[in-house]
C-alpha cells in the first residue's frame, strides 16, 4: 500500500471525459511523477488530490484515510501541502514574514503553533522561520520584500512556506515553470536536498522531462485522462506507448 491512494477515479466535464478509471499508488518516501502531453488530465487529477475537485467516481485515499468531501484547508491539515505553477506568495510582507505566517496559523479563535512540536513563544516561532529559510538558502534575504524576488527565489520562499507545516505529501505542480534553466537546475537540487534531509513523499507533475529523469524514482503516463503507463525512468525512456502518446506515432 502506498501513502497516496487514487482507484478507479473519473471526472467527465460535460461530454468531456478528463479522467477515466485513474489508479495511482505513490509509495511513501518517494518521488512520483505524473507526466503527458497537454489535456492528458494531470491538472484535473492534481485538483482531484487536493480538494478542489470532487471525483464523480473512484476514490483517493491518503495515509489510509479519504480526502473525498474535504476541503482544501483540511487536506493540507492532514499533511499535504502544495507548491502552484505561480508562486503562491505574499508579495507585500517580507521573505521572513511569509514563512513565518504558515507556522503561527489562528485556529478556532484561538492562536496556536500549526505542525511545529515544542514550539511554545515567540522566540521559538523565529527560531522555526529561521531554520526554514536556512534550510532553502534564502536566510540572507530574510528583510527582503517577497515581490522583489526572482522566480527562483519566489519558489524557494514557497517551498519553505510549505516545508513549515511539516508534510508528509508535496505536490509540485510544475515547479520550474517559466524559469530560465539556472534556476531550473536550482530548484532540481533543492528539491533533492529537501528529499535527503526529512522524511517525505514528494508527487510532481511537469512537461520539462529534464526535471523528470532528474527526480523522479516512479513515472506515471496519462494520456487522454487514462494512465497509458507506469514504471521507472529507464524504462520510461523510450517506451512505445509513451512516444505514442507525445509524438503520435509509435515506435519501430
């Protein structure tokens, strides 16, 4: 059994069909990736994970229990958070200030320290944001406002944001999109510095297959909101079916 669990999940938008019978099992402490060529139903599945989407059939199934029917705000408490195509930053409040918001939530009325054990005072919130910019390389630009960030750094800043709330699921939905390929590389190394140093199951969906083979120990195909493939990188590469899929035309 794996910590991510999709069976047999489908959603149709009108006639359309943007999933049909989906299975997914993302091992626990893994990197997954889901791939294909555009309208495959990599989104539709991603929304599907995270709430904003509700299956017409099938479940999802996440370290044993359903995210069916809850909203975003409750899956990310049961230990998934996610990482946009677009940042999803404070543009406004300083690099220190929007890590520092994710660990200090309000809840019920009530103050309290959101995912962070033994964190009881101010100092200890500062401590807790500190370490979260150190640990992504951005602890130099702690003063610095959010919007002035570049791309790369604007991902880093979110990254940590996330990485605050200790998950056990990151979903990275395109996570170099729109960057040049420095930053591209960087956020590649970033996010296997992430992986070594914690216990976490990272989900990626993305189009730079540089990205993929960097990262990925699992490769889920989609094509047509059907999974056309599973398996390795080595033996993703080339596969018939997968070149089927991105070039229309298999394999001789």
């Amino acid at each position: 059994m794996g910590i991510l669990e999709v069976k047999n999940v489908g959603k149709r938008f009108g006639g359309l069909k943007a999933l049909d019978n989906v299975n997914l099992n993302v091992m626990e402490n893994t990197v997954h990736a889901i791939i294909g060529p555009n309208g495959a139903g990599k989104s539709t599945l991603l929304n599907c994970l995270i709430g904003k989407l509700i299956p017409d059939t099938g479940s999802v199934m996440f370290d044993g229990q359903s995210v069916l029917g809850r909203k975003p705000h409750q899956i990310n408490q049961m230990g998934i958070s996610r990482v946009f195509q677009t940042p999803e930053i404070f543009g406004d409040l300083t690099v220190f200030e929007n890590v520092m918001i994710p660990i200090f939530a309000k809840r019920d009325g009530a103050f309290r320290m959101h995912a962070i054990e033994q964190v009881t005072n101010e100092q200890d919130i500062i401590e807790a944001a500190e370490k979260m910019l150190i640990d992504v390389k951005m602890i130099d630009k702690r003063n610095e406002h959010a919007a002035s960030l570049s791309r790369g750094d604007k991902r880093r800043l979110e990254m940590a944001m996330c990485l605050s709330q200790q998950p056990k699921l990151l979903l990275l939905d395109e996570p170099t999109a729109g960057m040049a390929r420095a930053d591209t590389n960087n956020t590649i190394d970033l996010l296997k510095e992430i992986k070594a140093s914690r216990p976490i199951t990272m989900c990626i969906i993305e189009h730079d297959m540089h990205v993929v083979f960097s990262l990925a120990e699992r490769i889920t195909v989609l094509a047509q909101g059907t999974p056309l493939v599973e398996d390795t990188p080595d033996n993703i590469k080339g596969h018939p079916k997968v070149k089927e899929a991105y070039l229309g035309e298999a394999a001789h």
